[in-house]
C-alpha cells in the first residue's frame, strides 16, 4: 500500500473544529485569545519505549498518553496532535488497530489529530506533537517549590515498572494505557507552586523540581500511594518500583500547605497523595528517603536513554 492510501485509509478522520486538518501542507488552527500556545513532543521506539509484543492499539494509545501527560504536567488544556509515524512494512491491520488507540485516545480527551508524516523506516518509531493552552502567564513550571511546601503525588507509583517485569499482572493496563492527568492538572493552576509529570521515575522527576527550584527534599516513603500487588512485596522492592521504575504518568507537585486545604474544599473530586515536604537545599538538591522515620539509603536513578 502507498504512503498516500495508508494516510487516506488510517489517518484521515474528520475533526470537526479544526480550520485546516489532514489533506495539505499544513494543519491551522485558532489559537485562544488570552492564552498561550503549549507544545511538547515524546518519541516511541519499540523495544526502548515498549515491548515488542505490545498490542497495537495500546501503542497507539500511548503514544498520545504520554504527551497529553505533558500538557497535564504545566496545567494546560489539551488541543490537538500531530503524529509522525515510521513504519518497516506497511501491514494494514496492524496500521488500522494503532490508528483505532491513536483515535481512542484523543477521543477520550478530546484532542484532535490535525496531520503528520508517514515513512518506512527498518524500526518502529512513533514522534506525536501535541498543542495545547494554557491562559497567559499560569503554566505551572518545574522552577516554584518553595521550602515548606507539601509533595504530593496523584496516584499509584510503581505499577507500570511492576507490570513491565510481570506482564501477566492485573497491572498491565497501567503500563500500556496510562491516564493523562489532564483535569487535575488544570485544576492545580493557582495551587501549585510546581510540577512535573512521573516519566523517568519518581526520585529523578522529583529531582528535576527540586534542581529547577534550588531545593531539596524529604520523602515520606510509607506514605506512597502503591496498588495492591506492590504493596504485598517486601517494602524495599516495592519501594525499588515507586521511586525508580517510571512510566506512570502521574502528577507531582509541591504545594503550599494553606493551597493544599483550600484546593482539598473547592475540588472535593481529586485525591492528592502527600509524599513529603520541600527542604532547605544543603545537599546538592537532594530527595532524602524515611521508611517510617528511618533513614533510607536509596536508589534515585531513573530511566536513562544513554
Ligand atoms: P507533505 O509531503 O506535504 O509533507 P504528506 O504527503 O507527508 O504531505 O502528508 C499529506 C497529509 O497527510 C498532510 O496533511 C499530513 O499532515 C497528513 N499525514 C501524513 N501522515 C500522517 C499521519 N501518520 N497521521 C496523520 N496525518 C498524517
Ligand atoms: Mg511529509
């Protein structure tokens, strides 16, 4: 099949609200009055970013997924995709499952694909730009905790490094479709006083807050929110997933303890999970472990591509 059929075929819904979609050089669309332009863009590589025997559609799915978790990350809107995709054969089921979770996905969310680009490449890479909003001047950054401030965390941590080494386990979906935090993100706008989203592992996102914050940190390790299969396994392993195992895709934050309360009354809907409390930096930006008070010698290596 043709580059130009497999477009048509897989990639060429209709979206209604887009001034210029699929079909010409460009996509265009309106930009919000008041706000401004959020883009960031994840790379998918398989046997890197997933297993080889991922199913197609939670590829798709996920290639969305952690993008729109981006957005999520600075408090933005979601608005629209684009998806550069590079394929070794051109086998029209599995093309026509990853467009059905590439779909799925924004669908849930309401994004949009506006275009993209196809090609044949020897390994299967997915790029996905994704465009949102946020009003002027209130994306949440990774630079505002403040010493005192609560960390908190949005759920489960350590369910989708669990699931990658059992991949029999209830918590497979974790790994392979995880939920974009989208709503709580924008929520937080005027709460927060920093964010990341959970990629790379819990200790080294926390890492990046506390180096673009000239902070450091105490992390209560008992206190992190685990599902129920890590919580049977002996707490150093489980703790071994939470803090270095990635791919959660949930938000972490710190928070001033007055906005945390008021954010608790106005938004009775969200759960937020305290993990630990912002600290003085004397240490090189560091994220100090307790296991119930104890000093915890750690691990705080993420996920490293080289
Ligand atoms: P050009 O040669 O001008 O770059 P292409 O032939 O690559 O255009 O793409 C034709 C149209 O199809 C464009 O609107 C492009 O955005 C869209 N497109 C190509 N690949 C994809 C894809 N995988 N998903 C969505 N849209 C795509
Ligand atoms: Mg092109």
């Amino acid at each position: 099949m043709s580059e130009f059929a497999l477009i048509a075929r897989h990639f060429s819904r209709h979206q209604s609200d887009i001034a210029l979609g699929v079909g010409d050089d460009c996509a265009v669309f309106d930009v919000l009055t008041g706000h401004q332009l959020v883009t960031c863009i994840d790379t998918l590589i398989i046997n890197r970013h997933f297993p080889e025997n991922t199913p197609p559609h939670a590829i798709g799915y996920k290639s969305v997924a952690v993008n729109l978790s981006d957005l999520a990350a600075m408090g933005a809107t979601a608005h629209s995709i684009t998806l550069a995709l590079s394929l070794p054969v051109a086998d029209d089921a599995w093309v026509a499952s990853f467009a059905q979770g590439i779909y799925d996905c924004c669908d849930e969310y309401q994004v949009k694909l506006i275009g993209g680009d196809t090609t044949c490449s020897p390994t299967l890479t997915i790029s996905v730009n994704a465009f949102g909003f946020v009003p002027k001047n209130q994306a949440i950054r990774r630079s505002g905790a403040n010493i005192g401030d609560l960390i908190c965390v949005s759920g489960e941590i350590g369910s989708a490094a669990y699931a990658l080494q059992h991949p029999s386990s209830s918590l497979i979906k974790t790994l392979n479709y995880p939920k974009p935090q989208l709503s709580l993100g924008q929520a937080l706008r005027g709460f927060a006083s920093s964010m990341i989203d959970i990629s790379d592992g819990l200790a080294q996102d926390l890492g990046h807050i506390l180096k673009a914050s000239q902070v450091s940190a105490d992390v209560y390790l008992e206190q992190i929110p685990l599902a129920t299969p890590l919580q049977k396994l002996p707490s150093q392993n489980a703790y071994h997933y939470a803090l270095t195992g990635g791919d959660d895709y949930q938000l972490l934050f710190s928070i001033s303890l007055e906005n945390y309360q008021k954010f608790q009354a106005s938004y009775p809907e969200f759960q937020l999970y305290p993990i630990g409390n912002i600290t003085r930096s004397q240490d090189q930006h560091k994220v100090i472990c307790y296991d119930e008070g104890k000093l915890y010698q750690s691990d705080t290596r993420g996920f490293n591509h080289f």
